[in-house]
C-alpha cells in the first residue's frame, strides 16, 4: 500500500517505520476473517484492513478526528490478524505508532487521560493493588452476587517445596503485578514443577511494563523496563538458565525488551540478553518432558483457553496442551480457538461492552463440552472468564503441578 508522508510526518522516524509497515500490506483483506471485533460489528472500520486504511489517511495528512480514534481503541491488539496475514504486516505495531500520532495530534479529553492514568497507577503496581484486592475480599461476602464474581479469591498455596537433587540450575522467574496479587497459586505451581525438575526458582519483582506501552505510556514503560533490567541483571550475570514468565502477556513484552530499548545505548544490550533468555513455562517444560511423569489414568476433562499473547504474540501453539495430555489431562475440542475473549490487558475496563460480547462467545465455545475446568496460561484472561464461567479457570501450570507426585 502505497502511502505520502505529509510534511509534519517526512522526518519523523516513526511515521517512517509505519510508512515501511503500511507498504507490506496488499490489502488483500483475509486477516477480516480472523478478526473479532470485525466478527462482531461487521463494519470494515472495525477490521484490520480498515483500520490499516485509517492510518494510512492520518500518516498522509489527514486531521486527526474522534471517529478513527473509535476505531482504533475498539482493537484488541489480540494479533489474530498478523498470524493470518499473508504478507507479515507488522499490524501491532503499525498500530502503537498510529495511536501515539493520533493521541499526539488530537490528544484524548482529561477525563478519558485520568481514567488511564489510574489504571497504570493501580494495576501495575502490586503496593496499591494488594491491599484495594484485600479490602474487596472482605467485602465480598456483604456484596450482591453479579459484583461479587468480579472480585478474585487467591487458591491457598504451599510453598517452597524442597528442591530434588541432583540440583539442575536455576530459573528467574516473574512474579507479575496482578499474578502476584490475584492469582499466587500461579508462581507456587511453577516453584513445585522446577523443585520436581531439580532448579531453584529465583523470583523477579516489577511490572513487565505492559500495561503503560499499550496505553501509549511508552516513557514510563521504557522506565519500568529499565527498572527491571536493573533489578534483575545481578541474578543474570550470575546464571541463570532461563527467565519464565507465566503471565503470557508480560512474557509477549519481555521478549520485546532488546526491540524496545534498541535505541537506548546504555540499556540496548542487557535488555536483548534478556530477551533471550525470555521463556514461556511451556516452552522450558517441553524441553524437560521426560522428567515429568507419564499419564497412567484420565485426570480430568478440560477446555484450553490459549491466549491471544501466547498464540499469537509469542507464536506458542500446541504446546502446553501437549503436556497437559501427556500427564492424563483430556482436552476437549474449542471452536474458534484463535479468537480473543476480551480480556487483551485493560481492554475489558475500557471497553467493557465489546469485552463481555466476546467473554459470552468464548465461554460458550469453552464450555461446549462441558468440561470440569477451562485452563489457560495468562492472569488476566483466567480473572476476566472466571467471572462469568460456569467452571472454574485455571492456570495450566497448576495442573501440571497437581500432576506431579508431593514431596
Ligand atoms: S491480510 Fe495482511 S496484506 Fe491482507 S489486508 Fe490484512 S494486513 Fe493487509
Ligand atoms: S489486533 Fe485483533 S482486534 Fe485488532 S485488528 Fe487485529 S485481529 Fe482485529
């Protein structure tokens, strides 16, 4: 797709990026099939290739108007698109650049800018949020049922178990800031799956910095990540074997750190380290699979939920459902596996009707075969569908851990 830079737009680098991305697309229009917003609402605005339309109009010159941002805040930025598309459009980011011009050329009304600067301020940062989580637990019983459901109750959790030996090495591992708070059962999972494996799981503090890059925050982002670099080098440097990030949302961006920071020369290096040693749990367990045990009975009958960050952000597919089916657990077929639920980070507060038409259509699909549990592999998908489930949602990592013998 051919595209003018307008004047204002000639020397900006990023325009020029978007420029280069906007011409791999041939607007041939498949990715509209995958794309559930499209799904929903039907209007070529609201697909891939619409949306591709309206930046190419911004980057040539066009006033920068309500009506397009409308559209672009309605994409999940799920990716289904790009892993559709024929030609590699580098759709996610074509779009980050394109809302940062827009926000930049038409900025957003104080309200709709206080709204998000509260989400980053609460949900990313485990000091705040922990104790507003406590306060709403006790709450809890006193609330009306359909305000109940939205408030998640932490699985008890045993921890740390003892590391077998021979001892194998060690793993960072993230905490997470809303895995940490909401859903701990997570981290303690994978603490006993690496002690039966024989590595010491080092934890790692810190917002991945997720929620401030896709709410065009990128400066406070590129700080988090700074933070984070900081934080977790003295543990690098001492060797680690791998950084695991059960949260595949945050483990999409922590691969992304040597991209983000590539102009940075004080940072540049550490953060592409980093993302090297970036893991999915799923990738790091397929490669230890023959020290978990074999399957000797049917465990239960679950519906796997893969994340759109998983499947299409970080391109993991099949793999921590082949694990699961190997320790006993069976899988059962989920239509439209490839779309999102609505949950995508904040999208489910921001827009919170096109997020619950999407949770209705998932569940139903999940919940076809009438499964014991629906498993999936990041903390806000797993809070946003244990709203409205009829079974529980779990992370995948604790089942594998329920699989293996105690110690
Ligand atoms: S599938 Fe790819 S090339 Fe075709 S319209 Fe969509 S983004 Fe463009
Ligand atoms: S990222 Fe998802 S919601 Fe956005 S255009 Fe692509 S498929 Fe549609």
């Amino acid at each position: 797709m051919q595209t003018r830079l307008a004047p204002q737009y000639q020397s900006n680098p990023l325009a020029q990026e978007a420029e280069t991305i906007l011409r791999s697309c041939v607007h041939c229009g498949f990715c509209n099939a995958t794309c559930p917003t499209y799904q929903v609402l039907g209007d070529e605005l609201d697909g891939p290739r619409g949306r591709i339309y309206l930046l190419k109009e911004l980057l040539a010159g066009a006033t920068a108007a309500e009506s397009t941002r409308l559209h672009l805040d309605r994409c999940l930025s799920c990716r289904a698109c790009e892993t559709t598309c024929p030609s590699g459009v580098r759709y996610a980011r074509l779009l980050e650049i394109g809302r940062h011009l827009q926000n930049a050329a038409l900025p957003r009304a104080p309200g709709e800018e206080l709204r998000r600067r509260a989400i980053r301020a609460i949900i990313g940062q485990p000091r705040r949020l922990r104790p507003l989580l406590a306060l709403a637990q006790t709450l809890r019983p006193v609330l009306r049922a359909p305000i109940a459901r939205h408030i998640p109750v932490p699985a008890p959790v045993r921890s740390p178990y003892p590391v077998t030996t021979p001892q194998r090495g060690k793993v960072l591992a993230l905490a997470g800031c809303v895995q940490s708070v909401a859903t701990p059962q997570t981290e303690a999972a994978l603490q006993k799956i690496l002690a039966h494996l024989g590595y010491t799981l080092l934890r790692g503090e810190g917002c991945c910095g997720a929620l401030s890059l896709h709410l065009d925050a990128w400066e406070e982002a590129h700080e988090q990540i700074r933070r984070n670099i900081d934080a977790w080098w003295p543990v690098v440097t001492a060797g680690v074997d791998a950084i695991l990030v059960s949260a595949s949302g945050c483990g999409s961006v922590v691969k992304d750190y040597g991209d983000i920071l590539r102009d940075d020369p004080q940072y540049a290096a550490k953060a592409a380290r980093i993302a090297a040693l970036a893991k999915d749990p799923s990738e790091w367990l397929q490669a230890h699979r023959e020290a978990l045990p074999m399957a000797t009975e049917e465990r239960a009958r679950i519906a796997f939920h893969a994340p759109c960050s998983l499947q299409h952000g970080q391109r993991i597919q099949g793999v921590a459902e082949a694990i699961l089916q190997g320790l006993g657990y069976r899988l059962l077929p989920v239509t439209d596996a490839h779309l999102c639920c609505g949950s995508a980070g904040s999208y489910s507060l921001l827009q919170p009707q096109m997020a619950e038409e999407l949770r209705r259509r998932k569940l139903e699909n999940l919940e076809a075969e009438q499964p014991q549990w629906i498993a999936t592999a990041n903390v806000g998908c797993q809070l946003f569908l244990n709203q409205a489930a009829q079974v529980p949602v779990r992370h995948w990592l604790e089942l594998v851990a329920e699989a293996l013998p105690e110690a």
